[in-house]
C-alpha cells in the first residue's frame, strides 16, 4: 500500500454533482429579483458580489447565501421583503441538505483505481459540508486520506503534499477546474489531469493567460481514468 | 524534533480572543431587536437558532450571521428592515477582518512550549477564517501542524492522531472548552488540560454529566502551562 502511487482527486462536479445546484439556486434568485432587476442584471451582481467575499467567507453554501442576501438588499435597493431572505436563507438550508449524486460511473471507476493508487481527496469550501458530502457518498473506505483545504492555490498543494511526505513529482491531480486542480499543481512540479463538466462556475473559469505555458491532457469523462494513467504513467 | 512530545492546542480563547467578538455583535444585535423585543428573549431565539444550525453550517462566523439574519426576521415577525439585514452582514465582515489580540502572555509561553514538544494547533470553525487568524497571529512557525476541524469529537480526534501517527496516550490536549477540548480527548485515551477563559459560549459549556467520571487539571492561565507539564509529564 505504502509504494502504491498516490492520486489526487477534486471532488465537487469530479466524482459528483455540485455546480448544478447553485445553478438552480442561482436560477429561482434570479426570478425571486424579477420585481427589481432583469435577469444579466442580477446574476452580475451577485457574481461581482461574490468575488468581493470570496477572499474573506471562502467557497460554499453559506458564503453563497451570504451573497445572495446582500445581492437581494442591493437589486431591491432596499425593498426586498424579509420573507424573501427567508426564502434565500431555506435554499441555503435545502443545498447543505441536498443528497449527493455521483456522476456516471464514478463509484465503479474509484474502486478500479484505489487497487492501485493511494487517493487522496482534495476538495475546498465547507468543512461542515465538504465532509457530510463525503459520509453520504459511500466513497470514504476507498480513500486514503480526505482534505478540505481553504483555496486550492500553489501554497495548499505544497502544505498537503507536504505533511503526506508526498513527493509533488509523483504526484498527480484531477479536477474540473483548471485554476483550482491543473495550474497550481503543475506549478508545483506535479501533474494534473482535466476532466471537464459541462457545467463550471465563472470564478473557476481559466482565462487564456493562466493556460497560457502550460499543458495538461483533458479526459471526456472520469471512467475514461483508470486506463488513461495506465498508459500515461508507464509511458514517461 | 521527531521525539519531542506532541502538544495539542485549541486556538480561540485559548491562545486568542474569540468569543468577545461574538459577545460584542450579540450586545449590538439585541439592541437592534429592541422595538421587537427585550434582550433575553432576542438571545434566547438566537440560541435556539444557532443549536439548530450548527450541525448543518458547523461553527464559525458566517454560520453565526445566517442566524442572526434568521433570527431577527422571526423576532421582529417578518416587519424588521432590510437595511437592518445589511448591518448585520456587515457586523459580520467586521468580525471576519477582527484583528487578532492574543491573550497575555502568550506568544513568550508560545515559544517556550516549542522548545520541548511538537505544537499541533487543532481548532474548529470556518476553513478561511481560522486560517487568516492563525496566518495573523504571528505565531505560525511555532506550530508543527495546523489542523481545521469542523467538530472536536472523539471522532476528530482519532483521525486528527492517526493522521499524524501519535498515540493518544502520549498525546495531551489544552483548550478552554470541556466538552471540545478536554472530554473527547480523555474519551480517546489522551490527556487533556482545562483553561478556563472568562468568556465561554452556553453551545461550549459542560454539563455536570458531561463531566461526570473525569477528571482533568485546570489552570489559571496560558502562562502557567510549561511548568505544570514539566512537572505533570515526569511525574507519570
């Protein structure tokens, strides 16, 4: 078990659902703001909202929510109803409480590869939440350790690698998110395999310039895995 | 350094001010509750609220706010303003860009204590939030681990140990909360040391049957703690 080659795998819209949720949340805000605002309207300052508190609520549900009571009390200019924050703070409630689909396949394909790969979970946002989305997705025996880090940046990966004695040019990490699971990874000397979902949140969006340098393999699904690093891992 | 001792610390109202900060907005928002109703009543709802929240958003400020958001639309029966919904969140921002004061003496005691033992710091709350007050504390290079859990159970506890592969019988834990710091630590087979800070949350306070069959040393202060574990540590 110990030389087995250890695997980093984000977890949230890779092994399963996330983004679809705030989308859907994001979706009846937006008709709750119809008396006030259009929809683009909305979403943009809810967006423009949620980058000014990313840095000090950090990622997930209750940061959302947080965000969506203040984009409320600004769109309305301050007529927004009380019951609609209650509505805004019960989607909050029902998103921390939402059961947790897997994506196709993932539960087979996780069991393929921990026969021979140490995984490592690493996923951000909500202690509280991250955790109770593990528990519930039936995934926790097959991996071999879980860590919910604050911001996936350059520092985290080294910290994460580091107390797990993880040599980062051993190292490999998948994720749907260039920024969070492909970029800093590569950056510090491991390497990183994209596998796209077709739904990403615009915060974790690449821009040309972070790519820019940098190459990485991008898989159509997370089944395609297994056999792909078979390939990749013996061929380099 | 490998053989040194472990030390676990827990972070807020042990090392630092926390539980002020809370007081000081609560004190502000039953004065903003006040047309609704008096303050044990505003306090009592945000309790009950908060008791009930918890286990879905864990601890921390933001969890604290959606309460206090919460709790004002159903103390004042849906009538309070949205402006008053805004300077709650704000309260909040000022609590998530608190400086942080370090209780007397610590940072010396700090650096005594990392002469002789491992520093794993285990505290619980937001992800982000603990991290920019520990990042802040200037005290960081004196720990040897930093752990964020969402909940200081036994549990968390075995895991947190097991992780960084200490026993729980050489391991001794030091906070001010009885049933975070102290009961769960003993309940895994560790030691644990109590130092009461004046202020305590009624959510962190022991009940006698809590209690009931322990038995911990409790310290006056921080400052005391390397002479008693010199003393408490050889003599076993």
């Amino acid at each position: 078990m110990d030389d087995l080659p250890v695997l980093g795998l984000d977890a949230d819209d890779t092994l399963w659902e996330n983004e679809v949720h705030f989308r859907e949340t994001e979706r009846r805000f937006v008709e709750l703001m119809a008396p006030w605002a259009d929809g683009p309207t909305t979403e943009a300052v809810l967006l423009d909202t949620e980058r000014a508190n990313v840095p000090i609520t950090g990622y997930g549900v209750k940061g959302f929510v947080l965000s969506m009571v203040e984009t409320a009390i600004a769109v309305s200019d301050g007529s927004v109803e009380p019951a609609d924050i209650s509505q805004v703070l019960e989607w909050g409630r029902q998103m921390l409480d939402a059961p947790v689909t897997l994506l196709p396949d993932v539960a087979a394909t996780i069991r393929t590869l921990a026969d021979d790969h140490r995984l490592l979970l690493i996923t951000k946002g909500d202690l509280t939440d991250q955790r109770r989305k593990v528990d519930s997705s039936g995934l926790t025996d097959h991996f071999w350790r879980i860590e919910v880090v604050a911001e996936k940046s350059t520092h985290a990966y080294r910290e994460v690698l580091g107390r797990h004695g993880i040599d980062p040019t051993e190292f490999v990490m998948v994720g749907n998110s260039v920024p969070s699971d492909v970029i800093p990874v590569l950056e510090v000397g491991g390497r990183a395999v994209h596998i796209p979902h077709h739904l990403t949140w615009a915060l974790e969006t690449a821009t040309v310039s972070d790519i820019d340098g940098h190459e990485f393999p991008i898989l159509d699904s997370f089944t395609e895995l297994p056999a792909f690093l078979a390939d990749w891992l013996h061929r380099d």
